[in-house]
C-alpha cells in the first residue's frame, strides 16, 4: 500500500525545457550552452553546484569567469529557470488531491538554489503559492549534498522519513534514477517528454482517474447509459434520453472523434461522458436570454454514471476545465438532479437551446478565471 509519494521538480512538476535553458544561458555569456548542459544531470561546475560542493556565490564567481562578465544572482536566477517550460494545471491539481486523500508527499531534486529562488516564491503557480504549498518536504541535491541516481540519496529518505520501499512510489523522467529507486524496492513511474503522470498514480493508489474511451469500452459504456436512463425516469425524467438515444452509433462517433472520457477506479469503469470543443451548431441561438461570452467553449454530453460513483459531476468539470476555461452545458427541464449540479458548481443559466429536433433545452454555462494548461 503507497503511503509516500516521492517526485522529481523537472520534467514531472513543471514541464521541461532544454532547449529553453540553453538559449538563457547562452543570453548570459554562456556561448557552448548546448555542450555543457544536460538535461538531468549537470557537470563540471554546474554539477558542483547542484551536488552542494560549491556555494551559489562560488559558482556565481566560477560562471562570471567562464562567460567573461560579472554575473549577477538574477542572471543566474534566469539562466537556470530557462529549464522551465511551464507548470501544468494538472499536476498542481493532482498534488492538491494526493495530500487531501493522506498521501504524504515528497520532493526529490537534482536543483540548485537559483531554480529554488523560482520555484519556492509566489512566482511557481501563477497563483501566488510557491512549491512548498504543494509538499509536505523536500529534499534538494545541493542540501543534501547529494545526487540521484546514487542509491545513498534515496536511502537517506527512506531513513529520515522513516518509511518502507515498498510503501514509496518515485516519479522521475530519467531512467537512471528510476532505475536506483527500483534497486531498492521502491515502486516507480518515469514519464518521458513531459507526459501526463496523473492517471497512472491514481491507478496505483487507486482512486478514481479519467482516461479516453476505446471501441473496447462500448458495451461498459451502453451499460451505463442504460442505468442513466432508469435512474432519469425514476427521478421522473422520461423525456430527456427517449427513442434510443444515446444510441451505439452516436457512442461510436464520440470515440472515433476523440470525445468519449470514462472515469474509473483500478479496472472498474464508473461513469462516462463525452467532452466536445465547440461551437456547436445547436448553440447558434439562444433564447430567452444570452450566454455569459462569447469566448471558445467545450461542451460536457452523455453523462451516466454507475450507483457506486460518487462526486462524479466535480470530477468531470474538474477534467474539463483543464481543456477549456469556459464550459457550456444544456439538459431537460425535468432533470432537476443536473440543474442542481450545475448551480452548485457554478453555472449560470443562460436561456433556451434547442436540439437538431427542435426539442428545448435548458442552457447553462461557466468561465473560470486564471486558467493554465
């Protein structure tokens, strides 16, 4: 059972850039950037830095010799920082819930303390949080003195946290210090290319993760479309999924278009929906009102769920706001379970759309401000 969870800062938490490094380094004097920089482990004074063997001011006055020039701290500050690309909104979101759910959570870095200066300021989210909001500790290379892949690091945490291998899960993008980490029991994920980690450690600790459905998933899907409609009629809803709809073939099309999510928890499927990038064509006019923008949309359809699902909805619009800043959602008059949905998580109604059958539909939509991707 996974009760830590040990991350890397570059190429997991915030999305890397080398190309990105090399051009503030070289912006700084540093002409053979792309010779003497490495996109997990640094060398030579670099490596001196980050292993703790020389201080920030050290290699301030090292990196001032090499480039020619006095080089300040915000030089250096900038140079380092070139690595980073840009925190995705997902991965803040995953450490919030892994630390609400009781995992306790870890970072583990090969850094030095320019790219700390960064990341440890309110600059780190674009939210005003720094990094230490989204961690219980840390243990950083040039503290530590220090570097993975050295099998000594990675006890020094199992020791001083007082925890087992075996209860530890390690995320890094190099395969070397992945590999150290499963020397010594720990169970580990490495995400290449700055890849999406979230939904393999919710399948790990086992709670409930999105992924794109496949034509395999059909028959699950069609199952709880089925239990949705029982549900909607027995709510007194029988005028909201009638004659066959959401039929096999219009399931089908989601898939093939890329539109068709199941949540799931271990294997278990427990809901479905479909996430749509507009404009739709139904949304042309609206009546009896007006929409709140007129900023690009996604649209949720086909939401059903199984009865073990539970918060299914704010899993949803959690999923989809990070797709979109704005969402726009109809349902039926009678479906007051949805309408309720909807307000609580912030909807507005907007009016009346209505189908390619010209059946109506309540409208309701949201924008979120400050949205990252």
């Amino acid at each position: 059972m996974i009760k830590t969870i040990v991350f890397d800062l570059g190429g997991v938490i915030f999305a890397q850039s080398f190309e990105g490094a090399i051009r503030h380094f070289e912006e700084i004097g540093v002409k053979d950037a792309r010779k003497i920089l490495d996109p997990f482990t640094q060398l030579g004074f670099f490596g001196d830095l980050e292993s703790g063997k020389i201080t920030a001011e050290e290699f301030k006055r090292q990196l001032s010799v090499y480039t020619g020039h006095d080089v300040t701290d915000d030089e250096c500050k900038y140079a380092c920082t070139g690595f980073v690309s840009h925190v995705p909104q997902r991965n803040l979101d995953a450490l919030r819930r892994l630390r609400s759910e009781g995992y306790r959570l870890l970072l583990l870095s090969n850094t030095n303390p320019f790219m700390m200066m960064w990341a440890m300021s309110p600059e780190f989210d674009g939210e005003g949080h720094p990094l230490s909001d989204y961690f219980d500790t840390y243990y950083l290379s040039y503290e530590c003195r220090l570097v993975k892949p050295s099998k000594e690091i990675f006890q020094m945490v199992l020791e001083r946290e007082g925890i087992k291998a075996e209860e530890s899960l390690f995320i890094d993008d190099s395969e070397r210090n992945v590999s150290a980490a499963q020397a010594l029991g720990i169970q580990t994920i490495c995400p290449k290319d700055n890849a999406d980690w979230t939904n393999d450690v919710l399948k790990i600790t086992g709670l409930p993760y999105i992924r794109q459905a496949t034509t395999a998933d059909i028959g699950t899907i069609m199952e709880l479309i089925d239990e949705g409609r029982r549900k909607m009629i027995a709510q007194g809803n029988t005028k909201q999924w009638t004659k066959g709809y959401p039929s096999q073939e219009v399931i089908e099309r989601d898939i093939a278009n890329g539109n068709s999510y199941l949540i799931c928890e271990g294997k278990e499927v427990l809901a479905t929906f479909a996430l749509v990038e507009g404009p739709a064509p139904t949304y042309a006019q609206i009546y009896d009102g007006e929409w709140l923008n007129d900023k690009p949309y996604y649209v949720v359809h086909r939401v059903a769920s199984s009865p073990k699902a539970h918060g299914v909805m704010r899993r949803i619009l959690d999923f989809a706001f990070q797709h979109t800043d704005t969402l726009r959602i109809d349902t039926h008059e009678d479906n007051k379970t949805m309408q309720a949905l909807l307000t609580k998580n912030g909807f507005s109604y907007c009016g009346i759309i209505h189908l390619e059958n010209g059946d109506p539909r309540l409208a309701f939509q949201k924008t979120i401000d400050n949205h990252q991707q």
